[in-house]
C-alpha cells in the first residue's frame, strides 16, 4: 500500500466525519480520497476503476451537496419555519458537538426551537413545529451525507484492498 492509497482512506475517513460535522464538506473529500485511488491505479478488485465509474460519483456527490443546501431549508419552510429556526439548528448543533450524540440531537431541535421563537417572534407552537422542521432537514441532509460517504469508503477499500 502506497502513501496515495494511506491518503485516500484518510479522505475517506474524513469524509465520513465531515458529512456530520458542518465544518468539513464530507462527501467532496471522500470523492477526493476515490480520485487519488483513480490516479494511484491501485485495485483490490479485479477490474480497474474507471473514469465512468469516477465521473458518476463526481455527479452524486455534487447532487447530495447541493440537496444538503436545500432539503433543510424546504423541509424548515414546509412546515411553517423562517431562516432563523435553521441558523438556530446549525447554533445548536455546535453546542450539542460538547455532549454528542445526544447533545447533537438536543441541541439542534432546541437551536431551531429557540431561534424561531425568539428571533421570528412566533408562538410556542409554531415555534415546536418549525423545529420540527429544521431537525427533520437537518437529519435529512446528514443521512444523505453519511450514506454517499460510507459507500465511496466502501469503493476506496474495496479498491485498495
């Protein structure tokens, strides 16, 4: 095993926290672990990869990063949530990072919660569902995060080993 494949499953790694994580763009940087995989040509498998299979996966994960920038905001508006619900998820979320993974949970759906609530000046329970809202989004977004990151580790193992 090479330095370019160490690096790549480093990627990988990174990828899979980076799709928690709002900090770190996940599935971009395990994509990049795939391309040093593609450019090593190394291969576990007994094809090689190829740039087909590299270009397709170049399309998903620009698909589910452009998604995680969208679903929360749509699944936050389509139940009655303003913007300050989804800055208070995120402000909530790096709270929560302190007690994960409970604290994660928690402290988004109390961000969103307060955010709505204080910063768009709604009820309690407007307040409760734009929250609701905000979480699902959140939650929505990090699943697709997770899965497109944990299969091109999966592809990065696969091809290295």
């Amino acid at each position: 095993m090479d330095v370019w494949c160490v690096l790549a499953l480093i990627l990988g790694l990174l990828g899979i926290i980076g799709s928690i994580l709002p900090a770190l763009p996940g599935p971009p940087l395990s994509w990049l672990g795939l391309l040093l995989v593609f450019i090593s040509g190394t291969k576990g498998v007994a094809d090689p990869m190829t740039s087909r299979f590299l270009f397709i996966w170049l399309a998903v994960v620009t698909v589910v990063t452009i998604l995680d920038y969208v679903v929360p905001a749509w699944f936050t508006k389509i139940t009655g949530g303003h913007k300050q619900a989804s800055v208070g998820a995120i402000v909530g979320l790096f709270v929560g990072l302190l007690l994960p993974p409970v604290g994660i949970i928690l402290g988004s759906l109390l961000g969103a919660f307060l955010g709505e609530w204080l910063g768009a000046d709604r009820g309690a329970w407007e307040s409760f569902k734009a929250s609701i809202g905000a979480f699902l989004g959140f939650i929505f977004g990090t699943g697709m995060k997770l899965i497109c990151s944990g299969i091109i580790l999966w592809e990065i193992i696969r091809y290295v080993f």
